[in-house]
C-alpha cells in the first residue's frame, strides 16, 4: 500500500506551520513527544494523496490530527508520552477506536482509503 513516489506529503509544510503556531500559543501547552510523534508519523509518504488534517491541542499536552472525506475519518491523538490512540470510521458501517497500533488493517491501509476514497 504505500505509494510509488517516496516523498512527504504536499500539505506537510502547512501542519508544520499550524505546529508551531500552537507551540506559540502562550494559553497552549503542547508536550514535545506528543508533537514528535505526530509529526514523525505525518511526514511519512504513506499521506501522499490524503487530505490534509487538521492539527488540534488535545487534553494534558496532546496533540491530534484529523482526516476526513465523505467515506472515511480517521482520527489520531498523541498523549505527552507519545503514546498513540485511534478513531477510524468506515461510512459502510465500520468503526473502531484504541491504540494506534492495533488499528484493524493497519495504518498504511487507513491512509491509502483516505487517499483513494475507497472501502
């Protein structure tokens, strides 16, 4: 499932930027693993293709990083300790939630539905 062209996403520069505008943010508190973490997973060619997500503070220094299109979301979340968790919805009906590395399928097939629009 990854892509024929081994480069970073298109849309990367732009969540970098969102990153550090909450890195700014004085009332935000970011943990530097949270952000490493999610950064490290996104920059991977595996997003080629993808929409871009959009990139929020979650509780205690977290950060996540949401996907959508009209099939599929997936939603994933960095604690301070950079332990990843997972959301993923299937509109035919599938869904799930729980640590990013038990996502069904894994993470390359979540990424490829994302980019293709696909079950």
């Amino acid at each position: 499932m990854r892509p024929v062209v081994d480069a970073p996403p298109g849309w990367l520069p732009q969540v970098n930027e969102r990153v550090l505008e909450l890195l700014l943010a004085s009332d935000i508190a970011l943990h530097p693993d949270s952000v490493g973490a999610l950064l490290n997973l996104l920059q991977d060619s595996i997003w080629s293709g993808t929409p871009a997500p959009f990139v929020s503070p979650v509780e205690a220094g977290g950060v996540s990083a949401e996907f959508r299109t009209p099939r599929v979301e997936l939603h994933i979340e960095f604690d301070a300790g950079g332990v990843g968790t997972a959301y993923a919805l299937n509109r035919d009906g599938a869904e799930w939630d729980g640590p990013l590395g038990d996502l069904p399928d894994g993470i390359e097939k979540w990424a490829w539905r994302l980019a293709h629009g696909a079950n």
